[in-house]
C-alpha cells in the first residue's frame, strides 16, 4: 500500500537519495550533499512543496512543485517540476498517485492549475493527458541561459 505525504523538514533527509538518483537520471553528477542542501533550501525558504510516496515507511517517489503567479488571471498557480519514482518501484501507479495528490493539493489552495513540461518523446505524456492535462499549443516556451 503506498502512502503519498507532504515532506517536513524533518523527512527531507527521505527524499535526497531520490532526488539525486533523478538529477542523475537527467544526466547530472551525483552529488549528495548539494542535493540535500537544494532541498533543504526549498523547504527552509518555503519555495516549493513536496510530495513523498512511501511503502512499507520507505520513500519509493517523489514530486516537487514550485510557486509561481499568473498577471493575467491574478492567480496563483503551480509548476510540477520534479515527478521521480524509483525504478524498482515503477508500473505500480506511484506517479499517477503523486500527480493525483499534487492535483487535490492545488484544488485545496484554489490555484488556478498545474503547469508540467516534460520531453517531446516522454512516454508519460500519455498519463498526463489521461489525468486532465492539455498539451499547450498554442504558445512556445522560451529559456534564456547565461553562459
């Protein structure tokens, strides 16, 4: 049975090890003690929420949102930046738990929605779209990097 829970302070240290084995994923270098002193950050500053899944007290999953503000609207919304679930863990509807619970999580605070980008050949496109979310297109998405 797995269990989805907000992450204190307190359960951070839970989550690293995740969230390095994700950084890796996306071709970054381990690095444990930056990864706990990002996530530490995030919580201590109050820059994101996070979302653990557990099974059998064990931290199999996380998702990580960010805070952002829509001018237009005047409304709050969120980003789902980060969504990881251990590979021994996986086809087991652990994402789509965590992206349920993100969902509720942004109802409960009356946001205006949930933004995710996510690679054009991302095989989870599929449940994202089974779980409500629309394929954007009819903007582009820019990024500028300083070098």
């Amino acid at each position: 049975m797995t269990q989805i829970k907000k992450i204190t302070k307190a359960e951070i240290k839970e989550i690293i090890p995740l969230f390095d084995a994700y950084r890796v994923f996306y071709k970054m270098q381990s690095d444990l003690d930056a990864a706990s002193k990002f996530l530490d950050d995030r919580i201590n500053k109050k820059d994101s929420i996070i979302f653990g899944a557990y099974i059998n007290d064990k931290a199999v999953g996380f998702t990580q949102l960010y805070y952002t503000f829509s001018s237009v609207s005047l409304q709050k919304s969120l980003i789902l930046n980060d969504l990881y679930v251990d590979h021994n863990f996986r086809k087991q509807s652990i994402g789509e738990q965590l992206l349920q619970t993100a969902k509720e999580f942004c109802k409960e605070n009356n946001y205006k929605g949930l933004a995710l980008e996510t690679a054009i050949d991302n095989p989870a496109q599929k449940l994202y779209e089974k779980l409500g979310w629309q394929k954007d297109l009819h903007a582009f998405h820019y990024f500028w990097q300083v070098k």
